[in-house]
C-alpha cells in the first residue's frame, strides 16, 4: 500500500528545526543518506539538499517520488512529466511537491512540499531554505515552514500517494455551513476540532442563512469570540477579533473569489466547501 500525503507531511513536520550547520557531520543527514542509498559520494559533500530531503521524506514513508529518488530538481520533474505526475500549480494538493523558479530562467531551482492550498497562496515545509526572506531561499541550510506565492511556482509533482482516507473525508459541496465544514476547517487551520464555531453575535444571523445553528453558537453578548474566527479573519486580511460580522463575509468572499454581498449564503459557502476540498488534497 502506498503512503497517504498526510503520514508524508507528518515525517516532514519532525524535520522541522533541522539545520546544517548544527549537523556535526560531514554534509547533510539527507545527503548522506542519498550518498548511502545511491553511490552517490557528492551527496555527502555539503551540496544543496532541498531535492535530497524530499526524497528522504518520501523515503522514509516508504515510496518514491515518480521516477525514482533525485537530487536535481530539473530531473524530478523531468520524470513526473514522463510519468504523467505533473499537476497544475493552482491544484496544488497537501503532499505534493512544489518546484520554485527563483529568477524566471526557465529551469527549477527549488523544491518543497505542499502543506496547504491557501488559495491565493501555499503554506510549505522546504528544506535547505531560510525561515524568511532575509536569507538564502535554495541554499539557506535549514528546515523551514513558508508560505510562497503563485509567481514563483513552475511546476507541481504529485506523487501516487493512496488517497482511499482522503475520499472519505470530502466535504459535500451543499452551500451550508454545518458541523463537517466547520472541523474540517479546525482541521486546516489547527484550532481546536469540535465542529462549533462558538460565542458568536446573535445579531449576525440574519445575514449569515448557509450558517446551521448545530454549527454556530449565537449568544447576546459575545466575550472572546471564536479561535478559527481569528485564523480565518487573519487569512481573509480583515479585522482580527474572533467575532464574525459584515466585514468578515466581505473578506471571505473576496477571498473565494465570489460576489461580494455581505450575506454568508449558499454559493459562498459552497465556493468555500470546494477550496477545502482542494486544500486538504480530498476527492469528491
């Protein structure tokens, strides 16, 4: 049985914090590791290892990237073309591997892999980068969490990961903002996964018909408001105050990209459902 995308973004999550210059070894643990693995002796010589550490992480899940192991960019995705695991870079799934072109040259010169789909852009874990833009972005030595935008994007490798879990958990694409939307978005954005968007303005009801009263709770006088409310108003760029109003459904549906209106109907809410699924790499 193949991995799933998400036991890959586990391994990869544990190498977060790794860097090279800590390593008291010659070169890298993942170089060495494709050294030992390939006969491969300038793995182990200190070269950038961004490729190398996807191929370790997939490794150690127990498959390969299409085409077998590499440690040139250019050839990974020279192989998924041949493979037929190119994607299309706005498609980008959790766990799949997302190929940089720094200066428009045409030729790759960076991988990482798909934590998630924002929309407007990605959430990473890359290695051999810089934990932000002040330093190297193919060479910075490090394991880091980033988030890139599109521009910057060439390519995007989707490795034959089992997705038999990912189908049971697609979200029904039915316009209302129920239970399972609602953890499924706890899910993504890592709050806590009970399926209630709690100490919400009662008021706000009547503007928000997809919203289902077994998913929000409405009180009179809101306290602190909601956890994922902040993290998804922190996304949409709006006023962060965990209380969702007016403006929060402004910014949404800008996000989504859908008739900006201020009412939280059906088709933003199914404009939503259907970037979640797409986000969590789910198929429906």
């Amino acid at each position: 049985m193949m991995a799933t995308a998400r036991q890959v973004l586990a391994i990869a999550t544990g190498e977060l914090g790794y860097n090279r210059y800590d390593d008291p070894a010659e070169g890298t643990k993942y170089g060495r590791w494709y050294a030992q693995t390939h006969g491969s002796y300038f793995g182990a010589s200190g070269v950038p290892f961004c490729a190398m550490g996807v191929s370790w992480t997939l490794s150690r899940a127990g498959m390969t990237p299409p085409g077998g192991h590499f440690a040139y960019v250019p050839a990974g995705i020279a192989a998924a073309r041949r493979e037929g695991r190119l994607v299309d870079i706005h498609d980008a799934a959790p766990g799949d591997l997302v190929c940089f072109d720094w200066d428009d040259d045409g030729e790759a010169d960076h991988i990482g892999i798909v934590e998630l789909n924002r929309g407007s852009y990605v959430q990473t874990i890359e290695f051999n980068t810089s934990g932000s833009w002040a330093g190297s972005q193919s060479d910075g030595g490090g394991v880091y969490r980033r988030t890139r935008g599109w521009g910057s994007i060439c390519a995007m490798i989707r490795p034959a990961y089992d997705h038999a879990s990912a189908v049971l958990d697609a979200l029904v694409v039915d316009g209302i903002w129920g239970p399972q939307t609602t953890r499924a978005l706890q899910e993504i954005n890592r709050t806590p996964a009970d399926g209630v968007i709690s100490d919400q303005w009662s008021g706000s009801s009547r503007e928000m018909p997809a919203c289902s009263a077994d998913s929000w709770e409405w009180v009179d006088d809101p306290a602190e408001g909601s956890t994922l409310v902040r993290a998804l108003q922190t996304a949409f760029g709006v006023t962060v105050d965990g209380i969702w109003g007016p403006e929060t459904t402004r910014g949404m549906q800008a996000y989504y990209g859908v008739t900006i209106d201020a009412i939280l109907g059906p088709d933003t809410v199914s404009a939503m459902q259907k970037a979640v699924n797409k986000q969590k790499g789910r198929r429906k």
